[in-house]
C-alpha cells in the first residue's frame, strides 16, 4: 500500500527531496556569510536611519522594501521548514525577520538573538570568519514589558 503511494508520487517526492536539499546546502553558504556581515552593535541601535539614496529616490526606496521584505519572507518560510528538516531553522528566521519592515521588530530581534544557543552558534561563525562577537543588549524586565510594575 505504501509502496504503491510512492510509485504514484515518486516525481513529487524528488522534487521535494531535491528542493530540500538544495535549501539545505544553499543555508550552509549563505547564512554564515550574512551573519558574518551583519555589524557587531546591530542590536544595540534603537532605530535604523534611512539612507540618503533612499530617502532622494522614492520609486527606488518602494523597490528596495518590496524585495527585501519578499526576501525576507522566503527566510522566514525557508526558516521554518528547516525546524523540522535540516538547516539552520532560527537562525535563518532571525536573518528574515532582520528584513522584514513592521512594529516592534527591534524587540522580536533581541529577543531572539539573546537565547543562549542562537547567539553561541551565531558568536562561533563570527569568530570563524574573524570578526567581532555581536553586542547584544541584556533582557531587562522593563524591556520585557513589565513596564512600571
């Protein structure tokens, strides 16, 4: 029976097995070299400042947003699938978020990167691509919401 579902999709089931390691093999190369370039006080900052290119050309400013986010999505979808295939799965997902535009993206960033392991296995391709250790602000309670209470 089950011998008979995977004759009738075997197509489907290589194409899936492909995908998945090409995405796996494609993670290997590219996350390390993107969190390699991402500068060490990045967490530290409150709010990134547009750059001046930007800011002049609109049209362009639209296009750049529009890719960088559809980029990050397909992280973030990429990320996902790898908590349950091979990969790097929170790792990819901090470097979608990280391009995604909306509220309250500073905050899901550090609190991310502040796990324990995220930011060891971050810190150690850091270290072997000899740059910096990244500076990430430490989890206050008022950080955390618990604001005046």
């Amino acid at each position: 029976m089950i011998l008979e579902w995977v004759r009738i999709h075997e197509i489907a089931l290589w194409w899936i097995g492909t995908l998945s390691m090409a995405t796996f093999v494609g993670t290997l190369i590219i996350i390390p070299i993107l969190v390699v370039r991402i500068p060490a006080d990045y967490f530290k900052h409150e709010k990134q400042k547009p750059d001046h290119f930007y800011r002049r050309y609109s049209f362009m400013r639209i296009l750049v947003l529009v890719l960088k986010n559809l980029l990050g999505l397909i992280f973030i979808i990429a990320g996902l699938a790898m908590l349950l295939l091979p990969g790097q799965g929170i790792i990819t997902i901090l470097i979608g978020i990280m391009m995604l535009n909306f509220p309250g993206k500073l905050a899901m960033e550090q609190r991310i990167v502040q796990q324990p392991t995220v930011l060891r296995a971050i810190n150690w391709m850091r270290t072997k691509a000899n740059r910096p250790v990244l500076e990430v602000p430490k989890l206050s309670l008022i950080e955390r919401g618990d604001k005046g209470k």
